[in-house]
C-alpha cells in the first residue's frame, strides 16, 4: 500500500504532503485540499481583488470572486471604496452581472430590489405585501459588505473573516515590491484601466503562481522567444548573471534582478534598453519628482518581478492576478502598469504587454501548455512526490529574507508550501498569517 493512500486526511494532516525540499503530487489534484484552500486562504485571509484606479469616480464598480464567493467593488459618491457581496438578499440572485461599469444603484433583475452602490436597500417593489414589522428591518437587508477591506498604495485588498491580522502584516516584505514598482510613476500612482486579458489554465491555482517566480524554467518552456528575440534584457543562464530568487516570507517571493542591474548600471535594460532620447516626456516628469539622481537609479533598478501570496502577481510592468476554478482549472487575469499622463511610455508597454500576455503573445501561452501538462501527468499517481531540491543546500538567511545567488534555484517555492502547509494546517488560519 502507497503513502498516498495511508496518508490521514487533509483536513488533519496537511503537513504531511509538504516536506522542506518537496511536495505531494496531491497538493495540485486533491479535490479536498481545494476546499481547504478556499475555506482557509481565500475564506479567511486577505485577497487582492482591484486597483482603485479601476474606480476613480463615484459610481464606478467592477466585479470579482474571492474564491468562490462574487463581489462589487465601488467607489460611492463619499469616494469610499466598498466591497460588497455581489447578492441580492431577497432571493440570493447574482445582483450584478457586467464585469466593470458606472451606476449609483443596483437592480435585482429577479424580483427589483433595488440597492446603492454602498450596498442600502433602496426599493422593494410591491412593498404592500410586506408587513411593517419587515419592512422596519429594512435596514438590515442592504447588500453585505465585506468585513475587512484595505489597501497599500492603490492596491486594495479584502478579507471574507471579520478577524485576523492587518493587511500591513499580511504583506510583510512584499510592500518593498509595490513601493519598487510604483518608484517608476513620477505621480506615485497606477493606472490599470487598459482592460484585464483572461487566460483559462488547466492547471492548479498554484502551479500558476509558483511558475511566475520560477527561475529554472525559462530557457526550457521559452526557448522560442530567445531565438526570435536576438537580445534578451539579460541572460538567462545563472552562471552569467547576479539574479537572485528570495522567499520574503509570508508566502511572497521574488525573481530579483536589482543586483545585476545595478552591476550592469544601465538605464531601462527592463524596458528594451530604450534611450533616453526616445522618452523625454517621462524623463523629465520622473527629475522634476524625484531629482536626477533617484531617477537614474529608479531607471536602473526597474520594476518588481513578485508574486503576493496568495494571487497577485506583479509582473516587471504587468500586473496579474489568479481565480482558482478547480483543482485543476484557473483563470489568470493580465493588464498593463500604466503610468498616468506618459503616453509615449504606455503606448510601449501596451504593445510590450500584447507581445508577452496576449492572445498570439509569447510568454503565457507557454506557460498555460506547460501548466496543463503538468497537470495531465499529476493523473499518474507514482512518483508521489514533486521535487523542490534545487539550490535547498545554498539558500542563505539575510535581512529580506531566504535568498539564492542562483536564479535556477527552488527557494521560492519552497517558501511558498512551507507557508501554505502553515494556514492549511493551523486550527485558525488568521494565527498563522493569512
């Protein structure tokens, strides 16, 4: 008899299916441990679900899922931003349907109650065939709204679970990866308006996310794009360059390019080594800022390549975030990181973005075909286990965290299931820093 089939059930044993240098086959594939995850990660901790710049005037919303569960998020006339539980509380209809808008009411197309966008209840039709004693609850019958909702720099966030840590907590490390990225906006803002590219992956959440920061994969999975593209921003053999990959703890890792761009000390090797000369509007507005100094190095350094636990992805200059489906399906959402007023920067990026997420573009559509292989080949249950090894003897502790001097290393994923197993297998997730 195999492990897998001695071993105790999720619910009691999550530990047991993550050892420090691998994991389970079943991690990706149990339909148990899925539920798990939603009741555990995405029921009770905090969730990335929209950017306000995706609704910047009253009366502005978009629709997401925390897990399973849809949602409204809107700014109201106030200019708060709400998180609302996208159903009607009469009969449970899916109160919203479009994917993005303005209105300051909601209707229900069920039965017409009517509700604003702060979530009070509004109107109820044929109101005589309440009694008072109903109708005087009605304020207790306003959409619900989520009971935590943060946000750090733009980025706002939701909790499902009334209790549990700050979003401050919560993000630990990976606000040095915002605050990276955002270093690159002359106003200190985003815009993320450009529209979101779905992508179905039949693969687990996971293997999503963990293939985001994976430094071992690229000159295997995305061999074609280094023979179209004759010169790469850097090279992707470990020995030629100072690319590090980082565990920041918390779940949050990294693919960290700083140290060979700042031995390289080049402006934009991120952005295609464009000059200068090609940019004058965005230069100028980064020096009048930040001053020239802090500009050059903004340039050099770039922007982050960090994945924040459990589904944002803050990829260079794209922004991604994941919606687990199943065990084995996820949709991967992508736009651009446009910055507010430079056109001729973000007339680039969107091409940028359409050549490497896009439809026809290089990089996720190699990535997707890897996913559902891997996917596939998880169907034979031997070997049981995933294999996490690499670089496990020369991960180092510092101050950011557990880092590798070699980017090909596992490190990121080993942080990512030492975290995992931790909110999995506590008796409440919020102790364990969901």
């Amino acid at each position: 008899m195999t492990e897998l089939q001695t071993r105790p059930a999720p619910r009691t044993g999550v530990r047991d299916l993550v050892r420090p240098d691998r994991v389970h086959g079943s991690v990706y594939t149990d339909p148990e441990v899925f539920e798990l995850e939603l009741q555990r990660i995405y029921g009770q901790g905090w969730v990335f679900v929209a950017h306000d710049s995706e609704v910047p005037e009253p009366g502005d919303y978009v629709t997401r899922r925390i897990g399973r569960d849809p949602v409204i998020v809107t700014r109201s006339k106030d200019g708060d931003v709400h998180v609302l539980a996208n159903r009607c509380t009469h009969r449970g209809n899916r109160l919203c349907n479009a994917e993005r808008g303005n209105s300051t009411t909601f209707r229900c197309p069920y039965h017409g109650w009517t509700f604003k966008n702060d979530g009070a209840l509004i109107g109820i039709p044929m109101r005589n065939g309440y009694s008072e004693e109903f109708l005087a609850k009605r304020s207790e019958l306003g959409l619900v709204p989520l009971p935590r909702v943060e946000s750090y720099r733009g980025f706002v966030f939701a909790s499902l679970a009334g209790d549990g840590i700050s979003l401050r907590e919560h993000l630990g490390a990976a606000t040095g990866a915002i605050d990276r990225l955002l270093a690159l906006s002359p106003s200190g803002t985003l815009d993320l308006r450009a529209g979101w590219m779905k992508h179905r992956h039949f693969s687990n959440w996971k293997m999503v996310i963990e293939n985001n920061v994976d430094g071992y994969h690229a000159l295997f999975t995305h061999q074609s794009v280094y023979e179209a593209v004759r010169e790469a921003k850097v090279s992707h053999v470990p020995s030629k360059v100072e690319v590090y990959v980082r565990d920041l703890g918390d779940g949050h890792s990294e693919i960290d390019y700083l140290p060979e761009y700042s031995r390289l000390d080049e402006e934009f090797v991120w952005f295609g080594r464009a000059p200068r000369a090609k940019l004058p509007g965005y230069v100028a507005a980064m020096e009048e800022a930040y001053g020239s100094e802090a500009t050059h190095r903004a340039f050099v350094v770039g922007p982050p390549h960090t994945m924040i636990f459990p589904n944002l992805f803050l990829a260079e200059m794209n922004i991604m975030y994941v919606e687990p489906i199943g065990p084995g399906e996820t949709i991967a959402y992508t736009t651009p990181a446009l910055i507010p007023g430079i056109p001729e920067m973000n007339s680039r990026m969107l091409r940028r973005t359409e050549g490497a997420m896009g439809p026809a573009g290089f990089l996720i559509a190699d990535d997707g075909e890897i996913g559902a292989r891997n996917q596939l080949g998880l169907a034979s249950r031997n070997p049981e286990w995933i294999q996490l090894a690499r670089g496990f003897t020369t991960d180092e502790r510092d101050e950011t965290g557990t880092v590798n001097h070699d980017k090909s290393s596992e490190t990121p994923q080993r942080g990512l299931w030492h975290h995992w197993a931790s909110v999995l297998d506590a008796p409440d997730a919020q102790t364990a820093g969901a």
